[in-house]
C-alpha cells in the first residue's frame, strides 16, 4: 500500500508522506492542490491493493513542510 500511494502521490506531483500504523492502519499527509487530492483519493478507493475498510480524511491548510512524498517508517 504505500508504495503504491507514494507512486502515486509523486506521479500528481503531491507532497508529504505515507507511513504504515502500529495498528494496521495507514497514515497518509499530503499537499497539493484540492483537485489533485480528490485524484489521490480517488486513485487509492479504487485500486486494488490492500485490504481498505474506510477512509477517514481530515482538511487543513498546507504548512509547505514537505519537499516530496516520501514513506515513513
């Protein structure tokens, strides 16, 4: 799952990271513009890796911390 969200993020030119959770589940930060998230969005709900159970998405206002997208471990 995260190569394939960092694969994409980086092909919709996107910035942040993507880092799997003690948990199980997968947190994903990124900027860009609000059309391109939607694609990123988009992209991951209907590819076919991983086992997506939901999505829970939260807005904030880019910090331009992020130089890429990156994953984190």
């Amino acid at each position: 799952m995260r190569y394939f969200v960092r694969s994409t993020a980086k092909s919709l030119e996107l910035t942040g990271y993507v880092k799997n959770l003690d948990d199980g589940r997968v947190k994903i930060i990124a900027e860009g513009e609000p059309e391109t998230l939607e694609k990123l969005l988009e992209t991951i709900k209907n590819g076919e890796v991983g086992h997506i159970t939901g999505i829970e998405t939260h807005r904030k206002k880019a910090t331009g911390e992020f130089g890429d997208f990156r994953i984190e471990r």
